[in-house]
C-alpha cells in the first residue's frame, strides 16, 4: 500500500497540471481592469501590473473591459480559465455595492473568484463650498438636520460608491439631502466650487487640489487615521462614527477554482509590486495607498463589504437595471 501510495504521488507531480503549477508563469497573464483607460482604476492597474510582471518573469497585460459600473469586466473574470493567466482587477463598486444594485448581475462577489491581494487604498473626503455655514462636521450635521432636503450634495454619479458613501452617512446622522449626480467628479467638483451645489463626498485624489487652494472646506476625510497630505483633518472616526468608513480600494482576483500555488505567487508577486519604492510613489501621486495584503486577508474585506453595503443599499431601497 505505501508502495502504491508513493507511485500515485509521484503520478501527481508528474501530471501536466502540476507541472503547468510549478512553471506558472510561462507566459503573458492578462489583467482585466473593468474601467476606461486613464481612470484610477486603469492607473493603478498599469502601475501594478508593470512591476508584477518584472517579479513574475512574464508580461501582466492590462485589458480594458468596460461597462455596467465594472461588472462586464468583472463577468468576464469569473467566466476565465481557473489557471491564473487572466485575472481582474476588483473594487468595492465590483464587490461591495454591484452585487446588492443589480438584480441580475453575472456573478457572485465570493462564490465566482479567487482573491489574490488588495493592492491599494484611498480615501474619501466630505468637503462644502467656503459659503457653506459649516465649519466642521458636527456643525455640518446639526445644519443638516436643522434643514432636511433643502441642500443638495454633487457626486460622480448616481449608485456609485460616492453617492451611495453620502446617503450611507445620511442614514447614521437621520439626515436628508438631494443626490445631485454628474456624469463624473470633475463635473460634480466643477460646481461645487462654483457653490450650485453646496456638498460634496468625492475621492481623495481629485478633491485635494481644491481644499489646498481654498476652494473648497474639507470637513472629514475617510480612513483608519489621518492623511499626510491634509494632516489637520480629522477622520470621521475622530469626530464620533467610528463605524463609517467609505475607502476606495483595488483589488487583484482571479476565477474561482485558482490552485492555491498559483494563488500565492501572484499573492507574493503583486504585494512586492506594490511596496516597491517606486511603484508606491507612482501610486501615491494618484492618491492611493499600498496595501498588498493577503488571500486571506483580502477574502475578509470583500465579505465585509458585501454586508456592509447590503444594509444601506436595502435601507435605502436602490436598484439598478
């Protein structure tokens, strides 16, 4: 028996799946962002997937698949080969808010993918227009009660992570406020500035500029403690919602059914990428944060997110066809 065991064995190791396991890669691995070229997403896909591929010894080519708030890409995904050599690149739009707004999206968050690693994070700031009466968060909320639905608030557009981020923190403060949704954040921040719409919740990035240059008064900024770049900023956290947290993150997946081998040396692979020196700055220069966690690590987050916006988007009764 322990003769036949020993044969079956080396049988195993000898068969070509395993061997296709121990030379991974041996050729180019496709990285499937689910969003248009030049966005965050596209960036910090280009920026990991380059260094992954000098680590891993083959090319990461990124693939734009767009469509349907990320999910097309992210279809796409889940319906690859399990071996590896196409994986996507997952957000919380993806994983988080999609799978509660779409009644019949094509895949599930957790059953259909293999997490690999969350490459990066950035947060998110709540920001008014100088005019605004308010100068800090509490009296941002006691204004907002003392005024239910008389003030809007600008987002990227409607059922995104940023509107839904606002109505979320809403919900927490018994607040109402119009959603006014652009097709964007550089529109959305365009009138804010402008003061047609008193508020906005926007990513880090791209609401920056304007806080430095007075533009715009940041009030809270999302995360587990306080940007460098706008270190007097408090977090939510500091003044109060301790359970608030509304960060943008990306996130390498593959197909579920990946072998664990393949998993982990991508794993290993896009970690060091992302907290190469270099790449880090690249990254930092668009507002995210390297992270590189684990499989493990990452599975966590994405069933936490998964939860997390089931209860605001069902409280708030939104769908999206």
């Amino acid at each position: 028996m322990k003769a036949f065991n020993a044969i079956a064995l080396g049988l195993a190791l000898c068969s070509p799946w395993a061997a296709a396991q121990a030379d991974f890669p041996d050729r180019p691995i496709t990285l499937i962002v689910p969003f248009p070229a030049g966005g965050p997403t596209d960036i910090v896909g280009r920026v990991a997937a380059a260094k992954a591929g000098e680590i891993l010894g083959q090319q990461v080519v990124v693939e734009n698949r767009t469509g349907a708030s990320g999910t097309i890409g992210m279809a796409a995904t889940a319906r690859a080969k399990p071996d590896g050599y196409t994986i996507g690149l997952a957000t919380v739009s993806t994983h988080g808010t999609a799978p509660h707004l779409f009644p019949k999206l094509a895949y599930d968050p957790v059953r259909d993918f293999t997490p690999i690693s969350n490459l990066v994070t950035s947060p998110n700031i709540l920001a008014v227009n100088p005019s605004h009466p308010a100068r800090d968060l509490a009296g941002f909320v006691a204004h907002v009660r003392a005024n239910p639905g008389k003030e809007g608030y600008a987002n990227a557009g409607a059922g995104g992570v940023n509107d839904l981020g606002m109505i979320w923190f809403l919900q927490l403060i018994d607040g109402k406020m119009n959603s006014i949704s652009y097709r964007g954040s550089a529109p959305a921040l365009t009138d804010t500035v402008a003061g047609v719409v008193p508020v906005i919740f926007d990513n880090f990035p791209s609401t920056l500029p304007y806080v430095k240059s007075g533009h715009l008064r940041a009030l809270a900024i999302t995360g587990t403690a306080r940007n460098a770049r706008l270190p007097d900023l408090p977090t939510f956290a500091e003044q109060g919602y301790k359970d608030y947290d509304v960060t943008a993150w990306y996130g390498v997946v593959a197909p579920a059914g990946v072998p664990d081998a393949v998993r982990d040396k991508l794993a290993a692979a896009f970690a060091q990428a992302v907290r190469d020196p270099a790449t880090a700055a690249k990254m930092e220069e668009t507002g995210a944060f390297p992270l590189g966690n684990t499989p493990q690590e990452f599975a966590r987050q994405i069933e936490t997110e998964r939860d997390r916006w089931k209860v605001v988007i069902d409280k708030a009764g939104i769908k999206l066809q």
